[in-house]
C-alpha cells in the first residue's frame, strides 16, 4: 500500500512557509489532500496545535502501514520528501551541486529576517515598493547576486540548479515578494521569475490565494 | 586521496552556529583543520566575506580531487556531512525516526529569535537568570517539552534526543550551554541531558578553546 499524504498549512496568499514543501510535494508527483487553517484569526493557535506540536505550519502526515508519522518545519518535509522519492530529482545529482543547494536553501530556512519582515507575502496583490532600508536592501542584493551565480552557472531548464529543484522551492516566496512590492531586477532574473510564476503549482497557488481574497479570508 | 576539511568558524565562546556543525564533524570522526575567525572586530566581516559568498560562518570547505567545495550554513554542513559519512549514522536509521530528528533540527534552525536574543550563547560564563520576555519564555518552554518528548521516546538507547548522539545534538548543543550560562531551570531529565551532552569531548574541547579565548581578553 502506498503512503498516503496529507499537507498542513495556512492562508495562502500569506503563508511564504507553507509554498515552500508544498511546491516539492507537487515536484513529486503523488497525490496529496490539503488541510487549510486560516491565519491571523482568534481561533489559529489551537487550529494549529490540533496538528503539530510545534505550534507552526506546515505540516506533513505521511500516513503508512497503519501509522501516522507528522513532520513539521519546510525544509525538514523537504529532505524527507527528497529521500522518499529520490526519482523526483528534487536535489541535484551531482554531490557538490547538492550541497550547494543545500547551503543555499539553508540560508534562506535561517535568514533573511529583514526582507522577510518588510516584504510580507501578499502573493497575488501587488503593492509599491516601500521605502527599503539598509539591511533589507543588502538582503536582497545577496539574493540576487546568489541567483543570478546559480543561473549563470547552471543553464539547463532555467532553474536555480539547472532542473527545478528545492533550492526553488526555498526561493519560491521571494520571487512572489518581488513581484509584489516591484523590486527592480535584472533581465535574467526577471526571465526566472516569470517562469517560476508560469509552474502549474504555482499558478494553482494563485488561483487559491486569489479565492482566499475574493471571499475577504486574506 | 582522501579529502580534506576545514571548518571556519568564529569565536568558539560566542559562535552558536559553528558550535554545530563542528560537533558533527566531530562525531564523523576524520581529522580536519579549523580556521577561527574572531568575532565582532573591525576587521571581522571582511575576513568572512572573503571566505564565503553569504558573508557568515560557519563554512566548510572539502579540497578533494583537486577542487575545492564551500558549503556554508550550519544544517547544510550537517547533512553534506551525513551523506559524505553514512557509517557516522548522523541521522537516525529508522525513516520515521529520521523525519522526525530533522523536524528537530530544522526548527531550531529556523526558530526561537528571542531564546538567541535574550540569552546569547558565552559558552564558558556564569550569568543571572535574566527577566525572560513573554515569548522567550514560550520559547525555553517549547524546547523543554520537546527534548522531554524525545528524551522519553529515544533516550533510554543512547541517552540523546534520538537515542545515539545525531544532528538533532548538534543543532541545540548550543541551548545546552545557553540554559547552564542563564540558569534556566530544568526538570531532572533535561539536567542529566545537558550534563551528558557537556560531557562530550568536543564539548569539552570546545570549552577549553572558548576559555582560551576569554583569557586572552578575546571573548
């Protein structure tokens, strides 16, 4: 018997955390069921607490030979989705390359704060670009600069390591963030991100997004 | 030719983030240099800009057939280390079990910005138990229940969070010396962990080195 998945995660039009493994559980392949919580409401702690431990989304019930194992932290469903599906390629085969990407899908796991903070996820509203300060504005030049190596680098489909992989999905937020607030880019990156934008999963995540707002959830 | 590793690091008293991927390196058990860097000095980040792009230690660079890797960030070291060494059994064998450590893993690494803030790491110090913010103290609150979960699961095999020593270790060793510097009070389970885990011999080699420093007005 096959496992069977179920995702954990919040609003999206807001949850930068919950694209990430989302996106590399559709890079895989298998089914999966969706539980949505709403975020920012009275009742969100306890929704959350009713799935994970650890108080946060997103979260992945693999449910198999009759136990249920719940994982919690994007990049830790990540790795094991990685590991489960090694056909999916969801790291680069070549071992430097893969802790290549491994170091760059850690530093965005633990960092960039600043733009994190100043640059909510909105993904399907677009804002102005608000008044950047220093931090968040060496935040984003490291981004693009950690981009736009890896491109150069790695031509193949046009992703980050040549194929999709889940350095992409770590990234995914940033390039919605980008579009909303109208963060100038180079040529090459604004051509990734288009075609990031252009993924069935990622325009699946839009059309839902885009439904949470319509019915003022987001 | 077998490779070669070098950590670079930063001042060990100080430096939570390499403290873990040094206790990984540690545990693979192949020899390696270290590169400290000193912290907080003017000529600090140049020193680390010019040894990795991100601009942060740690970083391990691995020379091997001519060629040289860096791999930067703590939890990316930690699993290129597993991977490279799967006979060092830094992860947990079973699948589930190894899920779940990563989940342990990754939390720390993403999470907990007031326990880092209000209690930063000096490995070697004594210091009052600081008045704890609402939630820096959801935060110690969180690790308690979650090493107590571990601990009760695993810690009868081994005496770790997931029975023998792992990454899950590596990522809170530095809690384990924030709650001894802080005083953070401890339920009994939790007090024999951290005694276990400050018993280690990188730990104990680790602390040597952050006293050093301290001694020579470095720390």
């Amino acid at each position: 018997m096959s496992a069977r998945y179920t995702i954990v995660i919040g609003t999206k039009n807001w949850s930068s955390w919950s694209l990430r493994p989302y996106l590399a559980l559709r890079a895989t392949g298998a089914p999966f069921e969706e539980i949505v919580l709403r975020l920012r409401r009275p009742d969100t702690s306890a929704q959350i607490r009713q799935y994970s431990s650890a108080g946060k989304v997103p979260v992945l019930k693999i449910v198999e030979h009759g136990h249920t194992a719940t994982v919690w932290e994007s990049l830790a469903i990540c790795e094991t989705l990685a590991e489960r599906h090694k056909d999916a390629g969801l790291w680069p085969d070549d071992a430097e390359q893969r802790a290549r990407a491994r170091s760059i899908s850690s530093e965005m796991h633990s960092g960039f704060p600043a733009l994190r903070a100043k640059l909510p996820m909105d993904f399907v509203r677009k804002h102005p670009t608000p008044e950047l300060d220093e931090e968040t504005s060496t935040q984003i030049a490291r981004i693009v600069a950690a981009w736009t190596k890896q491109l150069s680098r790695n031509p193949g489909d046009g992703y980050l390591f040549g194929r999709f992989s889940i350095a992409d999905c770590m990234y995914a937020p940033v390039v919605s963030r980008f579009l909303t607030y109208g963060i100038e880019l180079p040529p090459a990156l604004t051509a990734y991100c288009a075609r990031m934008m252009a993924l069935p999963a990622m325009q699946d995540w839009a059309r839902a997004a885009q439904a949470e707002v319509d019915a003022g959830l987001a | 030719m077998a490779a070669h590793y070098t950590l670079i690091l930063g001042t060990k008293d100080w430096s939570s983030w390499s403290l873990r991927p040094y206790m990984a390196l540690r545990a693979v058990g192949v020899p390696f240099d270290e590169d400290v860097i000193p912290l907080e000095r003017n000529a600090t980040t140049a020193a680390v800009q010019r040894r990795t792009p991100a601009g942060k230690v740690p970083v391990l660079t691995i020379a091997e057939n001519g060629q040289t890797i860096t791999i930067w960030d703590s939890l990316a070291i930690c699993e290129t280390l597993a991977e490279r060494h799967p006979e060092a059994k830094l992860w947990p064998d079973d699948a589930g079990d190894r899920a779940i450590a990563r989940a342990y893993a990754a939390e720390m690494h993403s999470g907990f910005p007031d326990l880092r803030d209000q209690l930063t790491m000096d490995f070697v110090r004594r210091l009052p138990t600081p008045p704890l913010r609402e939630a820096t103290r959801t935060q110690v609150a969180r690790i308690i229940a979650a090493w107590s979960a571990a601990l009760e699961r695993h810690g009868k095999n081994g005496g770790f969070l997931f029975g023998r020593f792992s990454i899950a270790d590596c990522m809170y060793a530095p809690v384990v010396s924030r709650f001894l510097t802080y005083g953070i009070e401890l339920p009994p389970a939790l007090t024999a962990y951290c005694a276990r885990m400050m018993a280690l011999p990188a730990m104990q080699d680790w602390a040597r080195a952050a006293q050093a420093e301290v001694d020579a007005g470095l720390a």
